[in-house]
C-alpha cells in the first residue's frame, strides 16, 4: 500500500507539535536530515508543512541547525524554492526565520 499522500498530513501535525510544546524535542534533531532531503521538496502537497515544520524548529532552538550542520541542506532547499515563482514565498519564510533566530557569525 503506498501511504505518500499521507505525509503532508504528517507534516502538518509535526508542525503543530513543534509550535505548540515550550521546548523542541531532541527528536526533531534526528529528523532534520531527512527533512531537507530534496526529495521531500519534489512533491507540491509537501511544501507548505515542511517549510513551516522547518520555520518552527528554527524558532524553537536554531541551534539544532547548527549543531547537525544543516545550515547548507536548508539554503539549498531554499535555493530551491525560489528558484520557482510559485514556491519562492515558502523559501522566503525558511530564511527570514533563520536571519530572525540565528547569530549573524553562523550566516
């Protein structure tokens, strides 16, 4: 049985989790890898709840980025995004996250 189309669902409620508990749990710090994984991104359904997905663990502790050394996976997924008009928004919400959350000596 192919479950794919229930991965924006899940999206979604990680998503929510995320915004919605005071602390971010070292769980999501397993998953940034597969997070910014480009195949994620090929699929339009997925956009929208994994940009915010990312949005939230940046807000909860940016320093997860830093520490699994995820800065470039998500600034080519950025890249990504704006490379087409109807995704560029979704990358701009990743980095102004990122710009508003991290230290300027990591960008």
């Amino acid at each position: 049985e192919d479950i794919s189309e229930f991965s924006t669902y899940v999206f979604q409620l990680m998503s929510l989790l995320v915004e919605l508990n005071g602390t971010l749990n070292p769980y999501y710090a397993e998953t940034l890898p597969v997070l910014v994984n480009p195949a994620l991104w090929e699929k339009f359904g997925n956009i929208p709840p994994l940009s915010r997905l990312l949005q939230a663990i940046i807000q909860k502790n940016v320093n997860i980025i830093i520490e699994t050394d995820q800065m470039k996976p998500i600034l080519g997924v950025f890249q990504r995004l704006v490379a087409l008009p109807s995704n560029d928004q979704y990358g701009f919400y990743i980095v102004q996250s990122m710009l508003q959350h991290i230290d300027f000596e990591y960008i």
